[in-house]
C-alpha cells in the first residue's frame, strides 16, 4: 500500500463522517444540543478548569431566539408579531403570486 493509498483510506472516510454531523445537526437541532451539552458535563461541567473550561464554554447549549428556536409554534409567536410596518400597518408578504399561462 502505497502513501497515497494511505492517505485515501483516512482521508475519504473523515469527510464522509463530517458530512453526517453536519446533516443530522442542521435537521435534528435538538439531538445535537442534547449531546453537546452532556460533553460538556462529562468533561467537568461549571468547575472545569483550563482547557476543559474552554471546551465546556464552547459546548455549552446556545439560547436560541428568533423564528427557528421553535418556541413560535403557539409559544412566544417571535416571528408572527414581528409583521407590523412602520406605520403600524402590516408589511406586504415577501411572497409573489406566479400566474402559469399555457402558450396558444
């Protein structure tokens, strides 16, 4: 086995693993908070030291604000009572009406 072949055998799987993480935590959100904040207990948690502390910090659980922290589906409404122009009149939708039109 040569080095490039080496090199292949790591390399390629690596990227596919990284491609993995990085769909199941952009469609699963919660799952990854839920793992990230248990490393961060594993490792020490608030009482961790040097570069555990830094790790824990970087770990730790983001509040989430806005139209995707979920809370908008009969919650705190974020995204729905944001809709108001400045006038206090409701803004135009950023949705366009598309007319399909057969050609005679």
């Amino acid at each position: 086995m040569s080095l490039y072949h080496a090199v292949e055998t790591l390399l390629v799987p690596l990227i596919v693993l990284a491609c993995a993480v990085s769909v199941a935590s952009r469609y699963a959100p919660r799952t990854r908070e839920r793992i990230k904040a248990g490393l961060a207990a594993r490792l020490g948690g608030q009482s961790a030291i040097g570069w555990r502390a830094r790790m824990v910090r970087w770990l730790a659980p983001q509040a989430a604000a806005g139209c995707a922290s979920g809370c908008d589906d009969g919650g705190c409404n974020t995204c729905a009572s944001n809709t108001t122009g400045a006038a206090g009149t409701p803004d135009k939708p950023a949705e366009q009406v598309i007319q399909l039109v057969r050609k005679r």
